[in-house]
C-alpha cells in the first residue's frame, strides 16, 4: 500500500540549509585573513544562493510523491537525525563562526557542514520524483566539490605553516 505524501517540508529544509550556509559562509568571509579563503568563502556563500534558488524552484516539481508508509518514516526518521545534527544542535557545525576562530577552525567547520549537507540532499534525492533526480544530483555534485575546495585549501593552509 502506498500513500501521497508532501515534500514542501523537506524542501523547506534544503532551502533553510542554504539559507545558513550562506550566512555562514559570508560570515566566515568577514573573519578569514587570506585573500584565497576570502575568496572561497565568498564563492561558497553565492553558491549557497543558487543552490537555494534551485530548491525553491522545485516545490511544485518534488511535493508529491508515493511511498510506502514504513520507507517514509524511515527516510523521515534518518532526515530527522541528520537534519538535528548538522543545524539544530548547540554544536552544529554551521550555527556560527566562533569568536576567535581561526580559518582552519572555520574550514573544518565548513567541511563538516557540507559532508551533513551530503547527507540531507541524498535522502532528500530517494524522495524526489525520479524526473527532478537529475537537479539534485547536480547539486550533490556541487556540494562534493566545495568539500574538496575547501579540503585543498586547508591542506595548502597547513603546508604553509612553519
């Protein structure tokens, strides 16, 4: 037995994602000393508008789609845990740049952020229709490269330290 059920609330969620992402992200901007992760901050937070954009695109293309009740409260559970840990939680990874932190600390956090945002988009993609599919995997495909982007720059960071 299946039932129609709505996705506005998950989509709703992906675009609160971007939403503090991106002032994360510009808030990270402000704080960071080097032009290369001034740079990258900067772009990562344009990148959360679009992404944005893009979700909120897809209301009336994703709201609706059949599942078995038992697979939906699974994938509902799952977003629950993901969602709780990479934004609601006190130690969030996203919630805010820390006082004082330094650019490593900010880039870790943003990695983790985007590892959590992974997470979300993928379970997000096993509700969407399979037609819109290919829009969040587009996405997803994003989201992978600013984890490498900032990996790299954390890296270079490191080799340049004495």
């Amino acid at each position: 037995m299946s039932i129609l059920l709505s996705g506005a609330d998950l989509i709703d969620l992906a675009v609160q994602t971007e939403e503090r992402g991106e002032a994360f992200y510009r808030e990270a901007k402000a704080q960071a000393k080097t032009s290369k992760a001034r740079e990258l901050f900067a772009y990562l937070a344009e990148q959360e508008v679009r992404h944005k954009r893009v979700f909120q695109g897809l209301v009336s293309a994703i709201v609706v789609t059949e599942m078995d009740p038992t697979t939906w409260e699974e994938a509902l559970a799952y977003i629950a845990s993901t969602v709780d840990r990479a934004f609601f939680t006190a130690d969030a990874p996203i919630r805010a740049v820390p006082q004082g932190a330094t650019e490593t600390e900010m880039i870790n956090r943003a990695i983790e952020f985007e590892q959590q945002t992974l997470l979300f988009f993928y379970a997000l993609r096993d509700l969407a229709q399979p037609v819109n599919r290919p829009i969040i995997d587009k996405i997803v495909e994003e989201e992978r490269r600013h984890v490498a982007r900032l990996a790299a720059l954390r890296e270079q960071q490191a080799s340049e330290q004495p």
